[in-house]
C-alpha cells in the first residue's frame, strides 16, 4: 500500500482520511493505543479470511470501506476485492494508495447496492453499531453472500465495561433512533451488541456463526488511565496475546473490540444472484 503525498488541491475528506491513515497504517504512533487497536482488528480480520478462503479467485465485497485499507491490504493477499462506499469522492482517493492486486470500485448505500453477483466473503466492519435496525441490515447483507460463503463482521463490544447503550432485543421500537443512522464518528453509536445478542441476530438472520473474536482489552484502548503510563507497544502486546487465553466471560468485560464471522447455509439461497 502506497503513502500518497498531501497536495494542496485535496478534499477535505481526502484529508481527513488520510489523516487517519497516517495512525492507522503509516507509521505515526502519537496515539500508539489507537494505532495499535486498529492494526489488530486489522490483523484479526486478514487472518480470518485466510483461514475460511483461500486467495486466487475468491472475490471480497467490503462494504462502507472508507479509506479502503481492508481492500487494499486483501488484494495485496491475493484476493479479488470490491470496495465500496456511499461516498464516491473517496474512491479516487483509495486508488491513491493502490499498490497491487485486483481491485474493483462500486459506490452506494450498503443497504441497497447493486451488485451482479454474489461473494465468497462479505466485510461488514464497524457499520452495524450505526444502524437502527441490525436485523435488517444483517438480512440484507445475506443477499451479498453465495450460499456457502461468509459474512464477518466487527463492532464494538457491547459487554466491554465501558460500552453503555441501548440493548437491541430490549428496544420495542428502534425506529427511534433512524435519525441518528450513519454518523462516521463515535457519536454515531446506536446499538452496541454484546456476543448473546450477535449471535442471536445472526441465528434470526438465517447465519450459523462458526468463528467469534474478542480482542483490544484495556491496556490496547488505554483505559483506565492506562494510556498516561506510556506503555511500550510490547508490553501492550504482550497482555493483549495473554487475553486470548482468559475465559470467555472474562474476556467480554474486558476488550472492548468484537469480531464474529458467520456462514450463510446453502439451504437458505438456490441461486448465485442477490434478489
């Protein structure tokens, strides 16, 4: 992935994007924590698409990409990526970064792109926190999924101690919140789903969940006056890895980062084309 070169001409969300990139993928460690918290869902999300497909012709829609570094870092694997985003000036910013690999470009509305065919893998990374209806978002991404094929999503943890928020299934009515759909920012949260309640919408949208991730505990997210420590990034690290052997129920309060990949059943989809 290329570093592209600041010019004075560039959009404002050009800037702000790259702005992001340069902690997230090139090299500017002023907020190590959030550099490092990105780079290991980064890393949790490549690994997960090696290990259920393989690259050489295997085609990835990612869905409301952004600044494409999921795209780019999967092509760069081997992978025949999509990239999209409802934001069209963004694409010429990701073909900016390009470096190598099969890329194609398709902006829209995740909950209504048009798309001529199905994918082995779907990426739906940081959205669904910032919809109002997760049960419909989940039975419409379904239709960009072949049958047999996976759809992994990420999102904060919602029984992470420090996420407060509205439960989904406790929500009689989550029209209310359509208002505050697709905020690109923090603020923009609506439902944070703890793993009972994604698993449990993954089974109503018709998905087996086969792979569920926490990660990015305390120490990563700099909480709990952690980040005034100035920890080395190996030490992060280092309890980070530790946090993988800790139980399931004590990992859920304490990372804040959750990642659950699901299986779209043959049974549910007779043909290759979304409806």
């Amino acid at each position: 992935m290329k570093q592209p070169v600041p010019q004075s001409d560039w959009l404002e969300s050009w800037r702000k994007s790259f702005a992001c990139d340069r902690k997230e993928v090139f090299g500017d460690c002023s907020d190590p924590h959030y550099t490092i918290g990105y780079q290991n869902r980064l890393h949790h999300v490549v690994d997960l698409v090696k290990r259920h497909a393989r690259p050489g012709g295997t085609k990835i829609l990612d869905l409301a990409a952004a600044q494409g570094n999921y795209t780019l870092t999967l092509a760069e694997h081997g992978y025949d990526v999509m990239w999209n985003d409802i934001r069209a000036e963004l694409a010429d910013y990701v073909k900016l970064k390009y470096e190598r690999g099969t890329v194609a470009y398709k902006v829209g509305n995740a909950f209504e792109i048009d798309v001529p065919e199905c994918f082995d893998v779907v990426l739906a990374l940081e959205i669904i926190e910032h919809v109002a209806h997760p049960d419909v978002f989940l039975q419409q991404t379904l239709r960009l999924v072949k049958p047999g094929g996976i759809l992994i999503v990420s999102t904060p943890n919602g029984g992470y101690f420090r996420h407060h928020g509205p439960k989904f299934f406790e929500c009689r009515d989550s029209s209310v919140y359509e208002e505050m759909q697709f905020k690109p920012d923090a603020d923009g949260h609506i439902f944070c789903l703890n793993p009972a309640e994604a698993q449990q919408l993954a089974r109503n949208a018709g998905l087996e969940v086969i792979e569920m991730a926490l990660f990015n505990t305390v120490s990563t997210m700099g909480h709990l006056k952690l980040r005034y420590l100035h920890l080395p990034t190996r030490i992060i690290l280092a309890v980070e890895r530790s946090a993988q052997w800790i139980p399931m129920r004590l990992r859920e309060k304490i990372c804040a980062a959750m990642l659950f990949a699901c299986r779209r059943s043959s049974a549910n989809g007779q043909t290759g084309k979304p409806k």
